[in-house]
C-alpha cells in the first residue's frame, strides 16, 4: 500500500468516526494527533469549536515513545481535572488503537479521566 492510499483510507476512517463523536462542555472530545515523531492531545468542545486543554510530548521527558505518549495521557487528566472535566470522548483520529494511541487513553484513565 502507497503512502498516498493510506493517507486517504485514514482520512475516510477519521471522517466515518467524527460523523458518530461529538465533544461537548461537559463531555469533550479527546482528540489525538500523532505525527511519526510527536503526539499531540486536546480536549475540544464542538459546539464552541474550542481547545479547552492540551498537550504533547514535547513537555514530557521520557525514554521511549509509548512511555512519553502513556504520560501525555496523564498530563491531558491532570490539566482536565483544573478545569472541572471528568470524563471525555475519545478521539482516535482515524489510527488503530494501537501503541502510542491506546497508550495516551491508558494514561488519560490512570489520570482519572473517564473515556
């Protein structure tokens, strides 16, 4: 499989799953990028089309990529707690929930967010 093909069979797996999630003020979406070096984290209300909380492995050291993305997930619950949100929908940006993606919502539930 190209890379072309693959970025358009992610992109239509993206767009069927945003068709179904919606985040709200009260229950946000937990968006996740994940680029091949970074991974990125956001709490988002659709119906403002606001960030209300983010982060990323740039403000996390760690040794390997999993740990570092397991400890965003942990930041992203920390910094949602300051704001007053207990529980989110998660976002999986149309990767497998797999690896560094399931390793940020591991950690956004060992932070004590509820997805």
């Amino acid at each position: 499989m190209d890379a072309k093909t693959k970025r358009t069979a992610r992109l239509r797996r993206h767009a069927r799953v945003r068709k179904a999630i919606a985040g709200s003020a009260s229950r946000p979406r937990l968006a996740v990028y994940r680029s091949n070096r970074h991974i990125y984290a956001q709490l988002i209300d659709d119906v403002q089309a606001a960030t209300l909380v983010a982060a990323s492995d740039a403000e996390v050291k760690g040794a390997s990529p999993t740990v570092r993305a397991k400890a965003v997930g942990e930041l992203i619950a920390d910094r949602a707690k300051e704001v007053g949100i207990a529980s989110a929908v998660f976002d999986r940006g149309g990767r497998l929930y797999h690896g560094r993606v399931a390793a940020v919502a591991e950690g956004a539930r060992e932070g004590g967010l509820q997805i």
